[in-house]
C-alpha cells in the first residue's frame, strides 16, 4: 500500500504527524496544494485507514502518570485459547497503554503508565499478576525516556 501514496499523501501524512491539529489552510500552504485539494486528499487518507484517528498527546506527568513501566509477561500455556483469553483480559485495564504480543523469552510487552512505583506495585499484586493465564512477569521501569511515540518514518 506505500506504493499508492503520492508525494502529496507523504507531505499530508508527515505533516499532520507532527501538528494533528494543524487547520486545512495551512496544511495546504504547508505543502503548496488548494485548500480544496488538501481536504479531499486528507478525507481519503482517512477513509482508506492511512489515518486511524487524531488525538492529544497528553503530559503524562501533568496528570500524575509519570512513571513509564515495561512489563514481559509469559503466560502458562502457548494455546490460540490462553492468548485469546489474556488479550480479552489485558484490553479491560486502562493503565496499558500499549500490549504487544512477541517472540522470544516473553509472550506480551506492555507498556503502562502510574504515578509512582508504589502505585505499579499495587496494580501488578492486584489485576497484572491475576490476569488469566499470567505464569511470570518481570517489570523495567523506565528510568529516562529518549524517544517516545516518534513520527512514522516512511
């Protein structure tokens, strides 16, 4: 699908990635289109799925979520029916920011924001470690973030 974007697509795509909340006219300056032809262009690139959604980057630290937290989970069992049952379970929890299912040592990577380590600990003795399936976990917490949710390089 890469290969359908045009140069016009790309310049809309990278643009918006930076600045979600930038108005059509200066989207359209920004990449030297009509106002007209940036806003059909966009209204594609979003109802082909190109762009899922728009949202606010929120500070994690201004609304005391400022400890980031990576958390591998192996689970009991590697059945279709135990990943199945976790992913339904994991999905209900609204500290995961992101749950990713890999190969390796892990089964899953999660990524969860919390006030602090006490707050963490209390989640993973009270919902993590009771998660259907959940045999071991083992916790980093993130002591600097370098990058984190970087533009798509494409």
């Amino acid at each position: 699908m890469p290969d359908q974007l045009d140069r016009t697509d790309r310049l809309i795509l990278k643009h918006l990635q930076k600045d979600g909340r930038m108005t059509n006219a200066d989207l359209a300056a920004a990449i030297h289109v009509s106002a007209a032809t940036c806003h059909r262009r966009t209204q594609r690139l979003f109802d082909e799925g190109y762009i899922r959604s728009v949202r606010a980057e929120i500070d994690p630290h201004k609304v005391g979520r400022g400890a980031l937290v990576i958390v591998g989970v192996v689970l009991d069992r590697s059945t279709p029916e135990s990943f199945a049952a976790f992913e339904r379970a994991i999905r209900k929890l609204p500290f995961v920011l992101d749950c990713h299912l890999v190969a390796g040592d892990f089964d899953f990577f999660l990524k969860v924001r919390v006030r602090d380590m006490a707050d963490f600990n209390r989640l993973h003795g009270e919902m993590l470690i009771a998660l259907p399936g959940v045999r071991q976990t083992r916790t980093f917490f993130v002591m600097k973030e370098v990058i984190d949710n970087a533009p798509l390089d494409f």
